[in-house]
C-alpha cells in the first residue's frame, strides 16, 4: 500500500509539473522581469484545478487582491514554489476526510516595501523541531510505513533558493498553522516606482 501511495504522489507531481512545462520553455518566462504574484497564483490553482478536485481540496484564494505591486523575478521560480507548495499540501492532507476539512489558503499583501505571500493547509503539518531543518538539502520528514526516509529532501531546498536568492526574499515555516497544518511565509521586495523601481 505504501509503494502505491508513493506512486500515486509522484505521478501527481509530475502531472503537475508537466502542464508548465511547454510553457516555461518560453525564453520570457526565463528572464528577470516584473512579476505579479496575484496573477501567478491564479493561474497555477486554474491549471491544477482538476489535481485538486481529484484530491477533493478547495483552494481558497479569496485574499488574493485584484491589483497588487509586482515583484522583480523569474516567473518560472514562481510557479515551481507554488507547484512544490501544493503538491506538498496534497500529500500532507492525505489522511484528512471531507472536502470542508482540506483547505489550501493562499493570501497576499503589501506591506511597508514588500509583498508577502501566506500559504497554510490542513494537513498533518510538520514534526516539531524541524522548522530550522526543513529548508536543508535532502532533509526530507516524508517517511513510509516502516518510518524509512522516502522524500528527495530537496523540493523546499529550491524554494529557499527561489525565494532568497532569486527575489532577495526570505522564508519560514510555523506549524500549527491556523488550519491545523504548515504555514509558509514569504516575503519578497516589491517594486517602487518612487524609488526607481521596474513598474512597467
């Protein structure tokens, strides 16, 4: 049943994955530009929509606003850190029943000169004490029936790489969250055009 259930999440994954793959092979998507956050997330939960009815999880997506400040960054890093932060959800909520009970919340705001993203689930959450691992290559808490390590241990790696490196951000991660499960908080330097920011 594990080796299923194991099969079951990878193939997820990489449906997910592959639905943007013909895409971010636009050079565009692969250039340093103005990036708007609000729009990114609605369209990766549309283009996941069917993996996440699959699963029977509602994406509420209600605190996204309409218009917000962009941020400077590769659009493609975007939809990878929203891609590897949904597909985790989905595994972590394996074991939670009804639809009312498995909730991906994404919200964003502007704050003083950055723009933050919150992404809460509720599913099982993180094994306490390993907020100051999680981030590490090939530190993985996925384990099988046995307790055996069966994650790569580097899909939150390359976020913190997306997030710090690529958008001078910086990210976290508290669990409990207010669902019950992970919360992740980004927050990314947000373009100004007082400042002589990239306003297009």
């Amino acid at each position: 049943m594990s080796n299923i259930k194991t099969i079951q999440n990878s193939t997820t994954y990489i449906r997910n994955f592959s639905k943007f793959a013909l895409g971010n092979v636009r050079p565009d998507k692969r250039k340093r530009k103005n990036v708007y956050l609000n729009d990114v997330i609605k369209k990766v939960c549309a283009t996941l929509r069917q993996s996440l009815d699959e699963k029977n999880i509602n994406a509420d997506l209600a605190d996204i606003p309409e218009k917000i400040a962009p941020i400077r960054a590769f659009e493609i890093d975007w939809e990878s850190i929203l891609i590897n932060l949904i597909t985790n959800s989905i595994r972590a909520m394996d074991g939670i029943v009804g639809k009312e009970n498995r909730i991906i919340r994404i919200r964003l705001e502007e704050m003083d000169a950055h723009v933050k993203m919150y992404f809460s689930d509720s599913g099982c959450g993180i094994e306490a004490g390993s907020e100051e691992y999680i981030f590490d290559t090939n530190y993985s808490t996925r384990r099988d029936l046995r307790g055996r390590v069966i994650g790569t241990g580097m899909g939150l790696s390359i976020v913190k790489t997306f997030v710090e490196d690529h958008s001078d951000g910086e990210i976290k991660v508290i669990s409990p969250s207010s669902l019950g499960g992970a919360e992740f908080q980004i927050s990314v330097p947000r373009c100004d055009l007082r400042k002589g920011g990239w306003y297009e």
